[in-house]
C-alpha cells in the first residue's frame, strides 16, 4: 500500500461526529455494535480499494449489492416490495425475526460481492463466517434467491461486465474515439487524452450513459445545456477562474481539494458518501431495517447519478481545465500553481497542470458534483434532516501532493449540513483544477434531480406500492 493509499485511509478514520441529533461528540467509525448492512458495506468498501474499482463501477456496484439486500430483507417485512421478486417472496409473519433478516442479508450480500468483486472472495468469505451465516438455512436461501433475481436482471444492463457486448469486462462497446490526441489539439471544445507516466489516457467508460437505471425514464428532461464553447467569452471566463484559483492556492484549498478528490484505490465518489452514511448510520443509533433503506436509496441514488453525468460526458465530450488553458495560453506566461512544492510562480501557459490528477474522461458534467448532490438529497430525505455535523482534521505535513509542507499547521474541515459537504465537494473540482465552474453547478442540479427521483421510487418499494403480487 502506497504512502497516499494510507493517508486517504488514516482521513477517513479521523472523521468525527461534532455536533448534531446524538448527545457528546464521538467518533463516527466501525463499531462492534454495527448491524450486518454496515458491515458488508464497509467490507465492500474495501473491496473496491484493493481492486482500483472506478467511480462509476463503484456506484453500480453499491447500488446491486444494497439492492441484493433490501430484496432479502423485503421478503420478512410485512409492507415493502422487492424490486426484482419474479414471485411473491414474502415470508409468513411469525419468521419475521432479525436473525432471519440478517441471515437473508448476509446471503445475498456474500452472492453480490463475489460476482462483482471476484479476486476479493475470500474478503467476504471471512465475514460471512464470522457472522456465523456460511451454512445457510432457509432465510440464507432466500437471501441467495433474491439477489441471484437482481444479478440476473443485471447480466444485460448496459454494463458489459459479462463481456456480452465487447471483449473484456466493463469496456467500451460504442467505438467511441477521442477527436483530439496527447499531441494534437484539434478542437479546443473537446476532450483531450493526457499522457500520464502510465501512457495516454483511454477515455473511461464512454458507454455509461446506456446502462440500466433504477428511476430514470427519460434524460430528456435531466440533461443540462450545452457547456459554453470556444471563442464564447465564458469559455474563456471560465478558463481564468481556473487559473486565478490554481495561483491562489493555500493550505485550506490544497487540502480541501486532496480530500475530496477520491481517486484510484480510494472508495472513489460514490463509497465516500457511503462512509458518511456509516457515520449518520452510527450517529442516529439506526436499526437494520432503517440501514437497508437507507442504503437501498443511497446506492441507486449513486447509480442513476453515474448513468445521467456519463451521458452528458459522452454527449458533450467537452474539454478539460488543462487542456483549455493550454489552449488559450500556451507559448504565454501565466501565474499559476508551479508543481509540488514550488508554490506560485510564473510558468508558460503550455506548462499549466491540475492540483490534483486530471481524470480520464471528459469534463462535463462533474461527477462528483453529481453523486455529492445526489446523495445529498437522499440521506437529508432519509434522516428528515439537513443535518450532518461531520468534522476532519489534517495534521501538519499530511498533504498526499505535498507531503511534510502541507498543511503547515492543522487544517479542519467541518460539514453542518450535508448539502455544506455536497457544495464543497463540487468547489474541491474548481479548486483542483479539473473541473469548470459550468460543469460544477450544472451537475449540482442535475444530482439533486436524479436524488429526488430515486427517493420516491424507493419510498414506493417500501411502502409496498411499487408493484403488486
């Protein structure tokens, strides 16, 4: 495990509950106390760091593995309805027990996470032993029922991970191809692969925006504006504000913008929103029940807001920050952030580079953004409140980028509300050097849409009036 890998993990550990509906403050991580929903989570979790999973796997994959569980848990809940049942699997009411629910749960997660995450089998092998639910009875087989009917529905969602459409699990099958290259900038509107010390970016899962949603019908009505392009004099405001952000840059922006950033062998996006749900989980004293809900919405929530921002960036294809500003100045002296440790200086526009790493896709609309706004509007709706009341600090040093300059002295960043987190995360973006001010705002609204779409279809699941048997 790399120096960052473990500084991410060492961030996320640190978070702590300051303020809100639990009395005292106190740590917001893994207790002995957790139900098995928070258990199997944090141990997927896990699974997509080891294995380097992307954002919009991630978010596909929280959204089958809740889904999975909320099925087995709804087959012993008198009301709410599965989602993929192909018959009535309700149980009769005096098996209506936690440890049958627990048991469904835990047999439909280990079936999940073994067909999404197959290297990390015995990751979830370990926990479904020591949950003492490796020999199933008859909720386990249940459980096992219900999420083999989600797994089955998902072969052919859009995904390819069954390679049903192309070779190779996960890859593009729509032939796209990027109009400009690592040396030639043929339309300055348009995304840019970058070469990296790995070789030049492949654009990451352009067919996204095809895969199978939970509560999308149409993206006619969800899909933004065009972003603004080239010679339009917001491309070339826009292209400043970076700029003027990366010279700048101080402690508090450079550690706002490592935070949130959730890169490779991170929990990625979606899974961050996933630990904050874990801290409310464990701040609010939830029941199992209440964590399969949540987590249901949270996850399909997640899914549908990687499926919308993936079809604006294979529509739009529009162009980074970096290669905007390249553009526009290259051959120009600039003042902008030189590089770690080398703080502001003047550089050639040419020479001009993100704070934090520039993604392998296009730029709008943010992802991050989108998820945060999304997740935002589900986990408010969930808890009836706003309220967050999360906190971290990052000791002196602590930077990933900048390690043992940055931060000089301890930086905090605290979270009232989760929309307070969402917005920060979307200005972590701008911050970062990746991401346009119009590619921020619009993926805020286009989240809280897709947000307030998949609760309702949730609460209709759970309210048994989804569908009828």
């Amino acid at each position: 495990m790399t120096r960052p890998d473990r500084l991410r993990i060492a961030w996320i550990a640190s978070i702590v509950v300051v303020f809100g509906v639990a009395p005292g403050a106190r740590r917001a991580t893994a207790a002995a106390s957790d139900n098995v929903v928070l258990q199997w989570n944090q141990r997927m979790l896990q699974a997509v760091g080891n294995t380097r999973f992307a954002p919009m796997l991630t978010a596909r994959a929280l959204a089958i593995t809740h889904t999975c569980m909320y099925d087995a848990w709804a087959a012993y809940d008198t009301v709410a309805d599965g989602v993929y049942w192909t018959r009535d699997m309700r149980q009769p009411a005096a098996e209506h027990t936690q440890a049958a629910r627990a048991e469904a749960i835990s047999a439909a997660a280990h079936l999940a996470l073994v067909d999404l995450f197959p290297s990390q089998a015995s990751l979830f092998d370990m926990l479904l032993s020591s949950l003492e639910h490796s020999t199933p009875g008859i909720p386990g087989m249940i459980g096992k029922e219900a999420c083999q009917a989600v797994l089955d529905s998902r072969r052919q969602d859009g995904s390819n991970q069954s390679e049903d459409l192309y070779p190779g699990s996960y890859s593009d099958y729509t032939g796209y191809m990027p109009v400009n290259t690592v040396d030639a900038n043929l339309d300055p509107n348009r995304w840019q692969p970058l070469m990296t010390p790995s070789g030049a970016q492949q654009f990451l899962a352009p067919h996204w925006g095809r895969v199978q949603s939970f509560a999308l019908t149409s993206f006619d009505e969800l899909r933004p504006e065009p972003p603004p392009l080239y010679p339009h004099g917001t491309y070339i405001k826009e292209a400043n504000q970076i700029l003027h952000a990366s010279a700048r840059l101080g402690d508090r922006s450079k550690m706002i913008a490592e935070y949130w950033s959730d890169g490779p062998a991170s929990v990625t996006p979606p899974g961050h929103w996933n630990l904050f749900a874990q801290a409310v989980s464990r701040r609010d004293g939830h029941t199992l029940d209440e964590d399969v809900k949540m987590f249901f919405a949270l996850g399909n929530a997640v899914l549908d807001a990687s499926i919308a921002v993936w079809d604006c960036k294979r529509l739009y294809d529009y162009a980074r920050p970096v290669t905007a500003i390249r553009f526009l100045y290259g051959g120009q002296p600039v003042r902008a952030w030189g590089g770690p440790r080398l703080g502001t200086r003047i550089i050639d526009g040419e020479q001009f580079r993100s704070y934090i790493p520039t993604p392998p896709f296009a730029e709008y609309v943010s992802g991050h953004s989108a998820f945060s706004a999304a997740s935002a509007e589900v986990l408010a709706a969930f808890t009836g409140s706003d309220l967050l009341g999360l906190s971290v600090t990052f000791p002196p040093g602590s930077s990933m980028i900048e390690p043992g300059l940055t931060p000089a002295a301890p930086v905090t960043l605290t979270w009232r509300t989760f929309s307070a987190a969402a917005d920060e995360a979307g200005m972590s973006r701008r911050m970062g050097g990746i991401h346009f001010e119009s590619g921020d705002l619009a993926a805020r609204v286009l989240g809280r849409q897709v947000g307030s779409l998949v609760w309702k279809a949730s609460r209709q699941y759970f309210d048994g009036t989804a569908r009828a048997w």
